[in-house]
C-alpha cells in the first residue's frame, strides 16, 4: 500500500467518527492529502482521543519517505492525552533503524 491510500483512509475514517462536517473535503493528491492531514487530525482532536494503527509499515511503500514517518511529525504538537500512533515492522526489515531511534510524539 501507498501513503496516499493510507493517509485518505485514515482522513475518511476521521471524518466519519469525530463530529467534523461530513462534507469535508478530502484531496486525492499526495500533496493535498500531506497538507490537510495534519489539519484534519488537530480538529478532530478537539472531540476526542485518537489511535492510528499501522501494521506492516515495512510492507508499505516507501514513496514520499514514507518508511521515515516524517508525514506523522506534526502531532509532538498535539496533547499526548489525545493521540496515540502504534506502528510494527518485521524487525529484519529496512524500515528497523526508524525504530532503532526514539522517536517521541
């Protein structure tokens, strides 16, 4: 899987379980899809708690950096109370030195 498919998923699911208008626009587009995330993720937080689970990250593509979770730094700005990313990989994998280092969020 892409990181455009993963980050308009996510977007979707957001979208359907936290009081946001349902006809938030969502882009297609990595680059729309890399801007609004952030945005959607610091609104929906005002109403409650966040889990993003991904599983597999070493499965994923690596387009747009995504092995390096760049795409996810924004929330060390969010209350840690509100949000929670859980992330596995098969520890022989390229992504493991993402995980060799501490990554605080």
């Amino acid at each position: 899987m892409d990181l455009r498919t993963i980050l308009w998923r996510l977007s979707h699911e957001i979208v359907s379980r936290f009081p946001l208008p349902k006809d938030t626009p969502i882009p297609e587009d990595i680059d729309g899809l890399l801007k609004s995330f952030p945005e959607l993720v610091n609104k929906a937080v005002l109403f409650g708690r966040i889990v993003i689970v991904i599983d597999g990250l070493d499965h994923m593509l690596d387009d747009y950096g995504a092995h390096s979770m760049h795409w996810l730094c924004f929330i060390r700005q969010l209350p840690t109370n509100r949000i929670r990313v859980i992330v596995s990989a098969n520890e022989k994998s390229s992504v493991e030195k993402v995980f060799s280092v501490k990554i605080t969020f």
